[in-house]
C-alpha cells in the first residue's frame, strides 16, 4: 500500500530532456531549407506552464541563444537566466519602460507608428533594438503589409535600433493556401524594403509552419507548443510531450448506489461505487468541464481507468475507482498529453498547458540542467 501521506500534492513533472531533444529536432528541421535559421524558442505564459526557470536553462544546454516572450517581466526573468541570449517581446510594454529595455538588451516589437514614435520619445540614452511586426491577416497587432513608408521611418528614427522584421499566420495549422497568400504578403514588404536599403532579420514560421511550410522559414523561427512536444500539424518528427500532470488519492468511500456526490449532487451513484478524491481542482488548472473525462490511476506498476466523476471542485476532484486496487496515496495521471483532455473539453492544449496554476509543484524529470 502506498503511503497515505504523499510527499507531493499535485504535480506537473517537467522532462527537460524531452524539451532539449524537440528543439534539437526542431533546430535539424528548419535548417533543411536555410542553414543559417536561428530558433527563437517562444517561452511566455511561464514555457507554456513548464516553468520558464526549468525550461530556459535546459534550452540554453541544448544551444539556444534567443528567446521570446510576451512580458517585460517574462524578459527579465529570461535575462536573468540566458545572460548572453537574444530576447524579444512579441507583445506591449509600456514606452515608459524603454530605458530599462535597454539597458537589460531587450527587443521590442514595434507595431504601429504611434507606438515607434512613444517609445522613441521615452529613450533617454541608448536606443531600444526593436523587431517591427507586419500584419499579414491575423489583424491583431502589427503595420500593414503595403505601409513601407511607414516602417521605413520608423527604421530611421535613431532612438530605434530596428534588427528585425516579422509576422504570424492566422491559419498555419489549417489552411496552407492562405498561409502561403500571407507569406508573399510579407516577403513582398520585406523585398520593398530591402530595395531601400533595408535588409532585416526576417522571421515568420511559428510551430505549425515550421513543421509543414518549410519555404516560410526565413533568417529564424518560432517554435512554441512544438518545443514542448505538442505539434498542431501532422509531422513525422519524434517530438516527446514534455510535462506529466498527476495528484494523489487522499480518501476512498465506499458510496451505496443512490448516493449523491459533490456540489448540486450532480453524480448520482448507479451501482455500490468506490469514490476517490484526488488533491486536484479546477483552482489548480484542471478545467471545469473535465467532469466525463477519463484520468488513469497508477496502483504499484499497474494501470487502471479512473473516470472523473461529479463537478469538479476548487482543490479536489472526484473519481470512481470501482472495481480497481486503488490504495489512498496512490497517484492518479491526470494528463502525458493534453490533446484528450482538450478535446474533451472543447479548447486547445495550449489553454490545458497554460492553466495549469502556481500552486501545482513542478519536479524536473532529466539530466538538462
């Protein structure tokens, strides 16, 4: 019997072995079609829920030198972490903040003129080296495609240090022919500029183009989810999922048939059933509507089905582990691979990694450092 009294509540248990193999993989890929290609290992919302404190050191084993991320604060968490790497800020930072930019060697996305010329203003001593971000259909933030004169002034503005130039595709993981449409849209900003004497690193491929539109990688590119060994398009590459989530059995109840379970009774059992409760909840990013699901119970080094049960509580979640060896203190996986658990719900696995909360233990799983 395993020990009732668990030395881990919930656990996301992070393989940094698995995060150094996908971007070796990854960094192979994209240097097929240009052997000068630099991976911008894309490591906001904490590494997609990794734990950017695990997750960039093992990057930086593995040879990655340049990072994004959507925060200020994100960046210097990395700079703290990746002293000699090359760090974007894909989202808004406040032009108050461009000093600091500066002085910490933080690359800014620079999106509309407006925003150039606030940045610009707030620069007190040395320029801020920005990337300026094209819109090429996604409208979200970034220049229009045929605004050159635009992004050509602020590439002169000498309070930016313009390094860069970039966009990101709406449909990369669904629709190849828009994709390829928005790829010369941006191509054909980037000839126009270069014909005045522009020539900008050039970066479009996130994960789903890298893996599937192998022309769109350009002088870098941007994996995210594929990092973490989730593709979102079809790929021979062996790409390994990279976090395990699990949580205890902390009490089982032998419930008579006819016996409501958790809030608003929701589960009614049908038959004399053995009720887990398992030290997870919705507070800790196990979604709501995971009720239906079907986790997996490990007794000793067998495996047992454990369909979750009722609603789905805070800081608890119910499982019904009739007719299996379950043991309290006995852990239950809840997810190796978000994609089920995203499906079952309805959303995408980037919101599964994502939500999992601060206050879910994370243990590495590796020899990366």
């Amino acid at each position: 019997m395993s020990d009732y009294f668990c030395a881990h509540r919930a656990l996301a248990t992070i393989d940094t072995d698995a995060i150094r193999h996908n971007f070796s993989l990854l960094r192979q890929h994209g240097a097929r079609g240009n052997r000068s290609t630099r991976l911008i290992a894309v490591v906001k919302a904490n590494a997609y829920g990794h734990g950017i404190a695990l997750v960039v050191p093992a990057l930086v084993a593995a040879g990655c030198d340049f990072f994004a991320v959507a925060t200020l604060e994100e960046a210097l968490t990395v700079r703290l972490l990746a002293p000699r790497a090359d760090i974007l800020i894909l989202g808004y930072t406040p032009p108050q903040s461009a000093t600091l930019l500066s002085e910490a060697r933080i690359t800014q996305t620079v999106f509309s003129a407006a925003y150039a010329a606030a940045l610009a203003k707030s620069v007190k001593t040395h320029p801020v080296a920005v990337h300026i971000k094209v819109d090429c259909g996604m409208h979200r933030l970034g220049f229009a495609p045929e605004a050159v004169e635009e992004i050509a002034a602020v590439a002169a503005c000498p309070q930016l240090h313009t390094t860069g130039l970039y966009t990101h595709f709406p449909v990369a993981d669904s629709d190849l022919a828009a994709t390829r449409y928005a790829f010369f849209q941006f191509l054909r900003c980037r000839q126009q500029l270069a014909a005045r004497g522009l020539h900008l690193f050039s970066h479009a491929a996130a994960s789903a183009a890298l893996l599937s539109l192998p022309e769109a990688v350009l002088d870098g590119a941007r994996p995210g989810i594929a990092l973490y060994g989730i593709p979102t398009v079809g790929t021979p590459l062996p790409l390994r999922p990279a976090m395990t989530l699990s949580a205890p059995v902390v009490q089982l109840r032998h419930l008579p048939e006819g016996t409501p379970v958790g809030y608003g009774g929701a589960f009614v059992t049908k038959r004399p059933t053995l009720v887990g409760v398992c030290a997870i909840g919705y507070g800790d990013g196990l979604p709501r509507a995971a009720e239906g699901f079907t986790a997996t119970l490990l007794h000793e080094k067998e495996a047992f089905s454990a369909p979750v049960i009722g609603h789905i509580c805070m800081d608890q979640t119910f499982l019904d582990l009739t007719d299996t060896p379950a043991a309290p203190g006995d852990r239950v996986l809840l997810w190796d691979d978000p994609r089920p658990l995203a499906a079952h719900v309805g959303t995408i696995p980037y919101e599964i990694f994502t939500a999992v909360s601060s206050r879910v233990e994370q243990k590495k799983k590796g020899a990366a450092t």
